[in-house]
C-alpha cells in the first residue's frame, strides 16, 4: 500500500525526477569494462520489456514526478523498434535524451530530431584508432569519429563520456581537453567503477585528483574555468579559456555525488535499480503483466535506497569483491 503522497522521494528526502530505461542488453561493440571477456548471458527476448510497456512503466514515472528520461542500453538504437519507443515516449512531458556509442547513429537523426531529442551522449574511450580497437574489440573508430562530427554539425548537444583506465588511456586526458578547442562539446571523464566480470581494481582507476593534476600541469591556472555544475549534476565542470566546448569529471568512487542523486534506473528486462552500485532490483514487469498497479513496488524500491553507493559509504568496501560482484555486468544495467 502507498503511503505517501510521493513515491519517488527516498528516506534521505531525495526526490527522483530523472529515469534512465535501458532498452536492450544486446551492443555492437564489446567494452572490456562493460562487458565480461566471456560475454554475458542475456534475457530471453519474452523477459524484455515490449514497446508497450516500457511507454506504460515510463509513463507511471512520468505521473509521480520524473521529467527527464535517458535511453540507454547495450546500445539503445540496435533495438528495431527504436523507432516507434521514441515516438511513444516523445508524447509525454520530459526532457528525452539518449546514450550511444555512435557507430549506427547517423542513419537516426531524421528519427532523432523529429522526436525532439537535442541531447546526446556518446561513449568514446581512446582517440587512438589502435586503443579503440582493443578497449571495444570492433574496429569502429573512424565511423564513431565521424558520427560525433555529424551530430554536432546537425546541432545535437553532444557529451563524450570517456571512461578513464590507468596505463591505458590516461595519457589522453589533455588530448580530449583539445578536443574541447574547436567543437562545442562536453568531455566527461568517467572513474572506472567495479561491476561483475570487468576485473576492477583501485589500481586501474584514475582518480579526479589525477585527472586534475594533469590538467594544471598542461594549462596554467589562469586558463583553467570552474564552470557552475547544475543542480543534480553528477559531475565537476571546467572549460579552458577561449575553447569552444568544455570538460568534466564524473567522480563516481573517490568523490560521489550521493547527497544529490535523483537518478532511477529502468533495466531491459523490467527491473527497477534504485542505485548503479546497488546488487538488489525490485520486479515491475510481472506485476505490469499481470495487470496490477506498480506504485508500491515503486515506493518501496525508492525507500530501500541507500545514503551512499549501494551501501558502500567506504573506498575499502568499494574494493570488498564480494560486495559488488553480486550486481551485474554494465552492459546488461544500461549505460
């Protein structure tokens, strides 16, 4: 039974307006730290969310308060009815946006702009075509590349979301800030974060004291501007002086932005995840199937939410195996 008024405000008084849906499990590239080297096993497609009902759960959502969703995957637009999932959820109230890794995605901007999507987000972790290469094992660089280009001369928001490995792409961090001189885009560098089968350890980690160290090494103070995050915001903003974009740092595991988290996740296979780190969901899909109201399964997912980091509060828990390997490979999370 639903208790109060507001289904999506937690016990720490957090009010959830942003809901990220991942549509499928399935991708076209196969990142080391999303992926298991082994693969993963993925849902039947009878336990994946139809069209139907994920505009019936975003929907429900959408009536308690969230005003923004992302789409997520695997990778969203690989999903053959993309199409008609954008046109239904592009009918209700939100700011709608979509994380991609960019390969297909010149073949949506009609579908795109006709749905009013202005915001994108695409996964890029090396400028090396060779790196690229090894971190996703598909040799997709020059069209990523490319399609980032397409996007920002068809006026799409772009955010690049570049998750930082130590000895492996750390050495591009100023790289992806010049990147930022003559395309007005955001660069995100991302803190490598633990989940089951990407082999994370404190070690391959890049910190955002690292990251910021090397950014005042190769620009001098005066360059450097602390940009005004908004409210909400999961990351830390800069641009150099006179550069056309900007660049931030999403520091998810030294310096976590819990307090103001309003973030719910939606997985393909109709689960809700009430935190990235956390190992626990709730089922909304089979109560949706059986025709039932999904508002107290809601409810309670919300409240059972932990203060920090699906209860890990601590770097040492964070690097406890046993606490995260319960939770699952990104891929099948959404991005």
């Amino acid at each position: 039974m639903i208790n109060n008024q507001n289904i999506l405000q937690d016990l720490h008084g957090r009010n959830h307006a942003y809901l990220r849906i991942s549509l499928i499990e399935r991708c076209n590239l196969r990142c080391s730290y999303c992926m298991p080297e082994e693969g993963v096993q993925l849902s039947p497609k009878s336990h994946l969310m139809t069209y139907e009902e994920i505009f019936e759960i975003a929907k429900t959502f959408v009536k308690h308060g969230v005003t923004k969703i992302r789409l997520t995957g695997g990778e969203p637009l690989v999903r053959k009815d993309i199409p008609i999932i954008l046109e239904k959820l592009a009918t209700l109230p939100v700011e709608l946006s979509i994380t991609s890794n960019a390969v297909i995605i010149d073949k949506f901007i009609a579908v795109l702009k006709v749905n009013g999507i202005k915001k994108i987000n695409v996964s890029l972790d090396s400028l090396d075509r060779e790196k690229f290469k090894h971190i996703t094992r598909r040799d997709e660089f020059q069209k990523v590349y490319n399609n980032i280009l397409l996007l920002v001369n068809e006026g799409f928001k772009v955010k690049l979301n570049v998750v930082l490995m130590n000895g492996f792409n750390d050495n591009e961090i100023n790289d992806f800030i010049n990147l930022t001189k003559n395309l007005p885009i955001s660069v995100r560098f991302i803190e490598f974060m633990p989940f089951d089968g990407n082999k994370w350890d404190k070690s391959k980690m890049v910190s955002y004291a690292e990251v910021m160290q090397q950014v005042n090494t190769n620009f001098t103070e005066a360059q450097i501007e602390r940009l005004q995050d908004a409210p909400n915001d999961t990351s830390k903003n800069y641009k150099i002086k006179g550069y056309k974009g900007s660049f931030a740092i999403i520091s998810s595991v030294t310096n976590p932005f819990c307090d103001s988290c309003n973030r719910l996740r939606l997985t393909a296979n109709g689960q809700i995840k009430n935190c990235l780190f956390s190992s626990t969901e709730s089922d909304l899909l089979t109560t949706l199937r059986a025709g039932k109201p999904i508002e107290t399964i809601i409810q309670k997912a919300v409240q059972a939410k932990f203060k920090i980091r699906g209860g890990m509060d601590t770097l040492e828990k964070l690097q406890e195996p046993k606490l995260h390997n319960n939770n699952r490979s990104m891929i099948t999370i959404g991005g």
